[in-house]
C-alpha cells in the first residue's frame, strides 16, 4: 500500500530505469569493439550459465562448462523481445559464437550451445562486467553493499510476483 515518504516513489523508479540505461549502454560501447551489441553479450552470459539464475546472478556466476538452452528460456530469461531474440540468436550463430541443435523434447525449437570461441569469449565478458561493477559500487563499503543487496532482491521479487 502507497503512503507518504519524504523519497518520491517515482525517484526510485527512475533510478532504476537510469541504471538499467547506463548498463546497457557501457556494455554496448565495451562490446563494440569485438563486432557485438548489448543483447548478444547477455545471450552469451546467460547461455555460459542458465540454471534458472537471474540476471545479476548469471554476472557473478560465470562457469566453465556451457550447457544447451532453448531461445524461448533465455526470452523468458533476459526478457527480450522473441523477435529481438530471434534475431541476435541467428548473428551468434554466424558469428561462430553459438550452435543450434534440434530440440529433442519439443521438435518445434532449438536448443542452443556455446562454441569453442563462445567459451573463450567468457573471459572478455567476466572482465567487462568486473569494470562495470567495481565502477558503479566504487565508495560502497560492506555494510552498505549488504543492505543495498537485500533490498534489490526484494524489489526483485516483489516486481516479479506482481508481474505474473
């Protein structure tokens, strides 16, 4: 239930979508010099880790081992478009950076799989999320990044319970 506070509730919404702004316009400009936008750059970190994790988590849960996903679980997982997804899915794929089998659960779709260079270019992405990470908490101390930590999950859940 809405009540008064001194905080505007419009202020934190914009911070939000201002931060959200940022970070994908960071990531355009790190990927730009490997040939790549923003949206191929999150298919490649959620397909290097696509355990039903969110979004901040796959940033801080990069592994080794890539594991086949379908487009519709990273649609639903990275929240883009499936006509977005379709597209960026097809330049990774000529790109040599991903591979597509056929679905052996659904024959209607595809199951996705890094290649040898998608595997490789983790490390290139690891590092330009570490940049942007250490940028944007630089003069956070632990306590302050606890409680902000908390409170973003919570808001997280809440907005992905009333979006259902």
């Amino acid at each position: 239930m809405l009540t008064q506070h001194s905080i505007s509730y419009g202020v934190i919404g914009h911070n939000i979508i201002a931060v959200d702004k940022y970070f994908r316009m960071y990531l355009k400009n790190s990927l730009k010099t490997y040939g790549m936008n923003a949206a191929e750059g999150m298919v490649l970190l959620a397909l290097s880790e696509h355990d039903g994790l969110t979004e901040g988590q796959i940033f801080d849960n990069i592994h080794e081992n890539a594991q086949g996903i379908t487009q519709e679980q990273l649609v639903c997982e990275l929240h883009y478009d499936k006509s977005v997804m379709t597209r960026t899915m097809q330049s990774l794929e000529g790109k040599g950076y991903v591979t597509r089998f056929d679905n052996p659960k659904d024959s209607r779709s595809f199951v996705f799989n890094l290649t040898e260079s998608g595997s490789k270019f983790k490390t290139t992405l690891t590092g330009i999320m570490m940049e942007w990470t250490n940028e944007v908490l630089d003069g956070f101390d632990d306590t302050e990044l606890a409680l902000m930590s908390g409170l973003l999950n919570r808001l997280e859940n809440n907005a992905r319970t009333k979006s259902l």
